[in-house]
C-alpha cells in the first residue's frame, strides 16, 4: 500500500479510516449528528495523523482568537526555569498563533506567592477562561485553582505539582522516580562504594516539595541496592554562589569524597568548585541542563545529569488547551509526565542544541 508522507489532508484520513470527509467536518466543526463510536474514531485519527485544521481565515472572519493565562515565577533556585518556559510559549504561538492562540504571560518572583494569585485574578477579571500556572507556593494556590474550577475554567499544572487541587491536569516529571534514577546512576559509577556527598538548597516554597520527593526517591533506592556507599553527612540550606561554594569547599578539604549529588540546581557553581579545588576525579551528577553547565559536562568535571524538557512540557500545556477550546478535544489524562532523559558529554549535542 502506498504511503503518504507529509501533512495527512482531511481527503488523506477519510480515506485511511473509511468515514467521509462530510461526517469528519461534523466532528471538528460540532455539528450534525455522530454517534459516539464514530466520533471517537475521528478523534482518534486526527490525533494519529497530527491532523491541524487551517483555520486561520475562519478565526479572522469571525474575529476569534482563543486566549491561555500562563502564570508562572522566576526562580533563584533555578534561575534557567523561567526562560525555559517562555521557550516553550514562542514554540506554541509560532505553531498556533496564526489560527487565533494568544497566550498572556504573568510573571513575579517566587517569594512573591500573593502576586500569583493577583495574577490569576487579573486574568480572569480580563475574560481569560484557561489557565497553565507553575506555583510557587502550592499550598497558597490549591484555593485559587479549586475557585477558578468552581467557575468552569480549565486549569493545566505546569512542572509543580498542587496535590489535592481539582486542576484538569498536571504536566511536568515524576520527581521520586527522577531520585531513584541518580541512585542508580551514581551506584554504577562507584562500583567499589565510596563517601557520597548531597547537597541541598535551602529550602523555599517552590523547590521544597519537588527537592523532598527526589530525596526520598535517591535514599529509597541507592540504601537497599548499594549498600558499600556511605553517605556524609548532608550539606543542608545552601542558598546562593557564597553558600554552596563556601560549603562545599570546606567539605572538600575536610572529608574523603567519592561522589555528589547536586540539590541544589546549582551544578555551574559546583563544577567551578570542583576544578578550582582539581578534585574532577569526584563523580557529580545532578539535575537539570542549561547552558552554563555545557563546558563542565563536556570535560567530565560534570558526568551526568537528568534531563527534564520543561520547553515541550510548556509546549504541550498550551497545544492541550488550544485544542480544547479550538476543536473541543478533552484533556484525557489526569497526568502527562515527562520522559527523565540521562545526558553525559557524548550525547549532549543533542539537548544543548542552539536554536
């Protein structure tokens, strides 16, 4: 059978499911009677084929546009977070801006919890209906997210989890699993044991749940399957360049160290510890990729990290909301996790790639 390559048109997929292009047009534009079972597999399809109606000139004709809040917060922890989600925002305005997309973007500082939920309000009082919020603090936006649920809004989690919110949606990784996977990475790594070091940032409202999860994952894992490491004891609230350098360093001279875990999101300014102190014979692994660590990853001073793609997790927040506003296609799952990719020297090409 021959085999189209390229955009599938609505002509293409009638033909592969066996269901005219008139009962297909129904579907996407909600009208006429469908059954159900023909419906699902139209939707179905559609999805297969990554089918995307042009609806630039309907949107335009009828002046439509399809509006997102995205409410998110810059960082110190993670300076590289909130850039990396407006990577994922240009990604989805260039996919879908000219079929009506607009995504008003609202950022303050993490410590700055109460300016969020102003955000949200400011949204909302604008007429925006769908929302991506990253929180800062969780526990303070469990409320704003059950109220805007309460008002028939549709809301999608980005990268912090709020448990116990009534929200459509979360996106972002499973941070136990993301723990247990430097477990077992550093476990390879010093095959005859050794003195593990850890080292964490002090604790703030947004890293703290994420930060406790992937802890509790490492010990979980690296204390029953690697039982010749040694753990030393935590270097524990770590906040900024002084304090992690300051620390680290004094452990260096003072304790026999085999390897690291990094918890702080800090591994540019451990690396620069490490080789100012000569001591890369350390295996460090940590969490996260951003451009100021490419140098380290590549002579070895960093061996590994885990990679999370936060641009196509902020991608697929807005393509979900899009689609449902657009195309009434319902967010299906409860839970979209992200894939832990390992990245080392020789493959970092592929995830350090300029644009």
């Amino acid at each position: 059978m021959e085999k189209k390559y390229g955009r599938l048109t609505l002509e293409d997929i009638a033909e592969e499911i066996h269901i005219s292009r008139t009962t297909i047009y129904k579907v996407l534009n909600h009208k006429g009677t469908v059954s159900d079972r023909t419906r699902e597999t139209v939707l179905a399809a559609l999805k297969k084929y990554h089918y995307t109606p042009n609806n630039n000139a309907r949107n335009l004709a009828m002046n439509r546009s399809y509006r997102i809040a995205l409410v998110n917060y810059i960082s110190s922890d993670a300076i590289y977070f909130a850039s990396t989600i407006e990577q994922g925002v240009l990604q989805a305005v260039d996919s879908y801006g000219d079929h009506g997309l607009v995504i008003n973007r609202y950022t303050s500082p993490a410590n700055q919890p109460e300016r969020q939920i102003s955000d949200v309000e400011t949204a909302y009082h604008a007429g925006i209906r769908h929302f991506i919020i990253s929180a800062s603090d969780p526990d303070m936006m469990r409320p704003v997210v059950d109220g805007l649920k309460s008002k028939e809004c549709t809301v999608i989690l980005l990268s912090k989890e709020i448990p116990g919110s009534c929200a459509d949606a979360f996106i972002g990784i499973d941070d136990y699993k993301s723990g247990r996977l430097a477990a077992q990475l550093l476990g390879k790594m010093l095959p005859d044991g050794g003195n593990l070091q850890v080292l964490v940032a002090k604790k703030s409202l947004s890293n703290y749940a994420a930060t406790t999860a992937k802890f509790k994952g490492f010990l979980d894992r690296i204390n029953p399957a690697f039982p010749d490491i040694s753990f030393l004891p935590v270097l524990n609230e770590l906040d900024g360049r002084e304090s992690i350098a300051t620390a680290l360093t004094e452990a260096l001279r003072s304790r026999q160290i085999h390897g690291i875990l990094d918890l702080t999101f800090h591994l540019d300014i451990i690396s620069e510890v490490l080789v100012r102190e000569k001591r890369q014979d350390i295996i460090l692994i940590g969490m996260d990729l951003f451009p100021e660590i490419e140098e380290a990853l590549a002579s070895h001073t960093i061996d590994a990290v885990i990679f999370q793609n936060i641009k196509a997790q902020t991608f697929l927040a807005c393509e979900l909301l899009f689609e449902y506003m657009c195309y009434g296609q319902k967010i299906e799952k409860d839970t979209y996790y992200s894939k832990l990719e390992i990245v080392m020297s020789e493959n970092m090409e592929y995830f350090l790639a300029k644009e």
